[in-house]
C-alpha cells in the first residue's frame, strides 16, 4: 500500500497541538468516513456496564481501526477524529489509560480532532465514541 501525503498544521505563533494536530493536509485517491464506534464487541454488541472510561474507550477506538482496515487503510491514513463523551471530567481522569489506547491503535499518529460532551449515546452505558475520516491512497 502507497502512503499518502499527510502534513500537520501549526498556525504561526501557536504552540504544538498536544495529541492531536489543529488541521490536516491530506492527499489520497479515496475518503473513508467511519461511522461512530462506541465500546461494542463485534460491531454490534451491548456495551459491558463494567468497562471504565479508559476501557471504553480503549475498545470504541479498537473498533475505530478495525474499521479503517476493513476499508482498506491503516492508523496512518487517519486525518479526523471526532470524539463524544458523556463526562469530559471522566476523559481527563481517564488520560493515563486513553493516552495507552491511543499508542496501541493509532502509535505516533495525531489526526485533527475535536472532542465534544453529550448528554448521552445511542447505548445506554456507552460513555465513548469516536469517528474518524481517512484518505486511503
């Protein structure tokens, strides 16, 4: 598989995005939008009521890449990530564990992101979310 061209925005005068990166310059042959992932197993699964914040998360962006490489991509080709929790309080405490999912699925790999507070998802014990858009060479 050909990479693509992938380069990180940083406006002048900013300080270096921690995690993510502020924009994306991408080029590819084709887009993959990914529907949002929440903690399910197999897709479609209910979410365990016992998983953590970190656990949830660990596993909906386990099912983000799982995604991405049935489509044809890998970590890399991810541009944007959009994320939705039910605590933005409970992802802070959590960002031990989120920053050690983030190195299992997506290693040294920031896409532009946007993180978002719901009042709830579409699973009742669902806490986590996450989408994401690639170019896939």
């Amino acid at each position: 598989m050909s990479e693509i061209d992938y380069t990180a925005v940083l406006p002048e005068g900013w300080g270096r995005a921690r995690g993510f990166s502020y924009g994306v310059i991408a080029t590819g042959a084709r887009v993959l939008r990914i529907a949002g992932q929440i903690a399910a197993t197999e897709g479609n699964k209910p979410v365990d009521p016992t998983l953590d914040f970190g656990g949830q998360w660990e596993r909906a962006m386990g099912n983000l890449v799982t995604v991405l490489r049935a489509g044809g991509g890998e970590p890399a080709n991810l541009v944007m990530m959009r994320a939705y929790v039910t605590d933005i309080d409970a992802f802070d405490a959590a960002g031990a564990a989120v920053g050690a999912a983030w190195g299992q699925h997506l290693g040294k790999n920031f896409p532009a992101m946007t993180l978002v507070e719901v009042s709830r998802l579409i699973d009742p014990n669902a806490m986590v979310e996450i989408e994401g858009e690639a170019v896939l060479p």
